[in-house]
C-alpha cells in the first residue's frame, strides 16, 4: 500500500514536472505572445504612416521634381499592391473613363480592351516607348516655371498645375496608380505655389470627367476644381 502511493506520489511529480512547463511554453507563445486584434490596424497605421513620411515631399526644398522621384514615390506608395510599382509600365493601354448617368462597371487601366464598352469610354496614353522622354520635358517644364513662383499669380498658378496634371495623366507612366500619386502631388503642388497648405478631393465623378476632358484639350472643369480646393483654403 505504501509502495502503491508511492508510486503515485512519484507519477504526480514527474506529469507536474512536465505539465508545467509545458502549459508555460503553450501560455508564452500561444497565448501571451498572441497579437491583440487591435495590432494589426495600428502596424499597418505605422506602416502607411512610415511610406507617408518616405514621401513627404515629392517636390525638393525649391519645388523642383524629377521624374526619378516620382518613381520612387510610386514605389513606396504601392510597394503592397499587386501591380508592379516604382518603374514604367511595360505596356501599352487604354483608361477606362465613366460616362453620365451610365451605371460604371470598371475605372482605371486596362490591358483588356473587353472592358471597353458602349458604356465607357476608352481613352489611349502614350505609348509605352514615350513614357520616359515625355515625362522628363514635362517635369523641366513645371521646373521650369516653378522658380518663377513669386512672380505668378493665383490664375497662372492654377494653370500651371493643372497643365500639369493633365500631361500627368495623359503620359500615365505606371500601370496603375497614377492617378493617386498625381492628385498627391497635385496636393504638394498647391501648398507650395500658394505657401499653405491645400487639399485637393473633388467628387471623384467630377475628377474624372475634367480630367477626361483636358486629355481632350479642355482643361476648364479641371482649372474649376483645382480653383475650387484653392478658394476653399482661403475662406477657412
């Protein structure tokens, strides 16, 4: 009987013994070490914050751009996305564009020209070969007439942006993305023409239209909505 609890007593040691240490390992790497839900939003906060602060200034210290910065913040704006991001795209495309009352089912670039429908209208950017050489006149042109800044005024400020822009757009140098990073530099550009800073979001149906327009050589809608971000800003 004694050898009997004895033995039990022994057995109660050896599984404790065990026991223990490995409900601390399953506690230390299960459950203690297990990232609250609430870790991920704020890592991916810090992470687009990081990319932000990468890209607080696309334009350098006198307002100048080059189309290597561009690239670069193209890289980092859309280094998680799964199109191929910081270089030239390596095709040739269409832009899907919306149409009035015309319920849309696809916006953007495309490499399938099904997705161009009566219902759409397509719109072709420069080819592909082009890219490089257009893109850098268009940056020495903003160059250009940016360090005459203080001899500018507020409606030859507006359309050198949105001259710009549309050259910008009608390039389209990335395969997708462009027109995130333009309105971002658009952004940075109307803070530093103006000297505050200046938030450029329109009615995205409202975008699209004025910039389908000044692809087509009518940039009056898109100087109106760039004139509108800019008067609001005074008015606060």
């Amino acid at each position: 009987m004694i050898e009997l609890k004895y033995k039990i007593t022994i057995a109660g040691i050896v599984v404790t013994s065990i026991a223990v240490p490995l409900v601390k390992f399953i506690y230390s790497k299960y459950i203690e070490n297990r990232r609250s839900v609430f870790f991920d939003e704020f890592d991916k906060a810090f992470v687009n914050l990081n990319d932000q602060l990468a890209i607080a200034n696309i334009l350098n210290s006198k307002g100048k751009l080059s189309s290597k910065r561009l690239c670069y913040a193209h890289e980092v704006m859309f280094r998680q996305a799964q199109f191929r991001s910081g270089s030239y795209r390596e095709s040739d495309v269409e832009i899907v564009m919306p149409q009035k009352n015309v319920e849309r089912e696809f916006i953007g670039t495309t490499l399938d020209l099904r997705q161009i429908s009566k219902f759409t209208k397509g719109s072709k950017p420069l080819y592909k070969k082009e890219i490089s050489v257009a893109l850098d006149k268009t940056c020495r042109m903003w160059n250009r007439w940016v360090k005459k800044k203080s001899r500018l005024n507020e409606k030859s400020k507006i359309d050198l942006v949105s001259r710009f822009h549309t050259y910008f757009m009608i390039i389209h140098p990335f395969e997708d993305g462009n027109g995130r990073l333009g309105r971002r530099l658009l952004n940075e550009q109307l803070t530093f023409l103006f000297d505050t800073h200046t938030e450029f979001s329109p009615d995205k149906g409202e975008y699209y239209s004025a910039v389908n327009k000044a692809s087509e050589g009518d940039e009056s809608a898109l100087r109106k909505l760039i004139s509108s971000a800019v008067s609001t800003k005074e008015e606060e």
